[in-house]
C-alpha cells in the first residue's frame, strides 16, 4: 500500500489495457497544431507587410496589429509545442517499464498461476513461493518508475494545456474557434447564436428537418441584428415573393416564413439583389469555385484569404439530392480552429456551422454527405452587417 505523498501505483489491469502509443500520436497531433498556427500567422503578417502595396495610417494600424497578433499566435503555437514536448517525454519515460510488465505477465501468468489486480502485484498459485515474491516486487518496481513518471509530467501537461487555455480565449475549451478580433457586436452576436444552436434546434423556430440549413443561418442573421422585410400579410400569401424575407411565429397555426428565409437559392438571390432596405440583409458574392472531392487539395483557409469574416455566409451546390446542380446548402462562417482533414494531415482552417444534419466548427471544404455529394461548387458571400 503506498504511504501518504507517495504515488499511487497503477494496477494490473490498468496497465495490460494501456496503448501508450497513443502518447506519441498526441504529440505528433500538437506539433502539427503548432506548425498550422505559426504558417497561419506569418502568412497573413508577410500579406499585411509585404505584399499589400498601400501606406497612410490606415498601412500603419494593420502593421501593427499584424505584429501583435502574429505575437499572440505565435505564442499559442509555443504552448502547443510545449504540450508535444511533454507527451514525448512521458512516454520515454513508461515506454521501458509499461513494456516489461506486459512481458512479465504473459510470460508468468500462466494457469494456475494469477497476477493480483492489487497495489503489491501479488502472484498467486505459483508453487515456488520466492520465486512469487520475486516477481512481485519486480512488477511493483516498474509500476512504481510508471507512477513516478506520471506525477512528474502530468502537472507540466495540465500546466501546458492551462497555458493554451489563458492565451486562447474560447468559449469551449474543447471544441471552440477563434473567431479573431475586430468582429462587430452584430457578427459577434451571429456567431455566438450559431456555436449555442449549431448541435441543436431553437425551440422558437420551426424544425425543417433534413432541410434545415437556410433556416438556421436566417435565424443567425437575425441574431446579428437584421431586421424582417415584408411579412405573410394573409398568412402564406407572400412567401414567395422575392423581396421578402420574414419568419413569423402563429400560436394558433404553422409558423409561415418567407422562400429567402428557408430555400438556399433564395437567400443567395435576396442576398445579392439592388438596393435593399437599410437594416435588412445583404451581401456580396465574393469568391465561386469547385471542390472535386474531400481529398481535393481545397485551400482550408480559403475564406479568410478572400477577406470573409466570422458571420459571413458560404453556400453550395452539392451534386447529390434532389437539387442537385444548384445552390443547395448554406452555411455560417465561424472562425478558425485546427481541424483534422481526411488525408490526416492536422491544418487550422477556416470553420463553419451548419443544420441538416447538425454540425460545429468543420472545415470549409468538408460537407455533409458521402461522395456522391462532389463534385462541389461554393459561393462565398460577405454580409452587410449593421455594425461594419
């Protein structure tokens, strides 16, 4: 039995059960966080600097915040790099002793003879008694490197992970993206609503089902302060009508919205029509293309580099479906976050949440649907929010 302020060994069965490799596969995955971060950072600190050919204060203020965020970032790739260091060293540490316990015990644990799931690793049923309390204390040796090792490193890795938290500001910690500075309150607000409801339905609206995704970037627009054009007059007479766009809730009846609120290509048209009413949405197309596949070397942070902000939209023509060849699909851009691609390789990417089948902070370029659903052509539009 350990004594107070020594560590407590692991068991048996604990250890038999361990894949450590894993350690090395989280310190792989942290490296290339960190190497995404700091590529992400310079990328955009060599744009700001060195290859947008302006000058005046407006040159000066963005040097300078491309300086302080480049520090910042850097600073979150450095504690990631940190984290890599640490799983890399505990695992050289138990790699040895995790190895030869596992060795021990096929070797020994042979019927009649059991390795007790105790703290003294007690051998039972083996006919020569010194030869049990041998082994015994053998195990309890390597058991005891293994929990030395991990009071070591694990406060260095909390510590690691806490520093990454401090530096980082998310609303998860888990999962969050970081949607950037200089966000008006209007798109902060949009996005806030699409990370509360992007794994869920707003009881306050209607559930569209596998049809949802327009629906809940309407309700985000109109989280981000966009007021309703139009409403169903009598209701559902209207919604069809291209200048409306209005959700309206009936205690005694459906809920009626307008075709731009809950239809893909509808938004896309109302979006991008002449002369809207102040305080409604708008926006501009900014950037089409195509994606030929989830493997396709598709830019991960396409949307921030053709100048989207968290709160604007992206909106796509999956080949699958009934509506295949056109606009079919919507999503809200979130921010940015380190993201796992299909290839494997670990890159930051832009984000988006979206609805059909719910979804958080997934890359870009990777959409719901199997194959069938490529080839994918998308539609960048930037949105005229009230506080830009």
């Amino acid at each position: 039995m350990s004594q107070p302020g020594e560590p407590t060994l692991p068991t048996r069965d604990q250890v038999t059960s361990w894949d450590i490799e894993g350690l090395q596969a989280v310190a792989a995955n942290a490296a290339a966080i960190a190497d995404s971060i700091k590529a992400a950072s310079d990328t955009v600190h060599t744009t700001i600097h060195d290859d947008l050919h302006w000058s005046g204060d407006a040159k000066n203020a963005a040097d300078d915040r491309a300086d302080r965020e480049q520090r910042e970032m850097r600073a979150v790739a450095t504690a990631y790099y940190d984290l890599e260091d640490v799983y890399k060293k505990v695992y050289q540490a138990i790699e040895y002793p995790v190895a030869q316990i596992k060795s021990l015990v096929r070797l020994y644990e042979v019927e009649p003879v059991v390795i007790g799931n105790d703290a003294a690793w007690t051998v039972h049923n083996m006919a020569d008694e010194d030869d049990a309390a041998e082994i015994s204390r053998t195990l309890v040796g390597y058991a005891t490197t293994i929990a030395n090792a991990d009071a070591q490193w694990k406060p260095k890795i909390e510590a690691a992970i806490d520093e990454i938290r401090k530096m980082v500001p998310l609303a998860n910690s888990q999962d969050a993206a970081i949607a950037g500075g200089g966000l008006s309150p209007e798109r902060a607000a949009a996005v806030a609503y699409a990370n509360q409801w992007a794994l869920g339905r707003n009881p306050e609206y209607d559930n569209h089902g596998d049809a949802d995704c327009t629906n809940f970037v309407s309700q985000c627009l109109r989280a981000g302060g966009f007021k309703d054009e139009g409403d169903g007059g009598v209701p559902y007479m209207h919604h069809d009508e291209s200048g409306r766009w209005y959700y309206n809730h009936h205690d005694d009846m459906p809920d009626d919205n307008s075709y731009s609120w809950s239809g893909a290509p509808n938004l896309h048209d109302y979006l991008l029509r002449n002369n809207p009413a102040p305080g409604t949405p708008s926006g501009t197309e900014v950037q089409t293309g195509t994606i030929d596949s989830t493997t396709s070397q598709a830019d991960p942070l396409a949307l921030s580099h053709a100048g989207l902000k968290p709160g604007d939209i992206v909106q796509y023509e999956l080949s699958s479906g009934e509506h295949s060849g056109q606009i079919n699909h919507t999503v809200i851009y979130v921010g940015q976050k380190p993201v796992t691609l299909p290839n494997g390789q670990t890159v930051m990417a832009d984000v988006v949440d979206y609805h059909s089948h719910e979804n958080k902070q997934v890359a870009w370029s990777l959409q719901q649907g199997d194959w069938t659903s490529f080839p994918v052509k998308y539609h960048m539009i930037k949105v005229n929010y009230p506080g830009d």
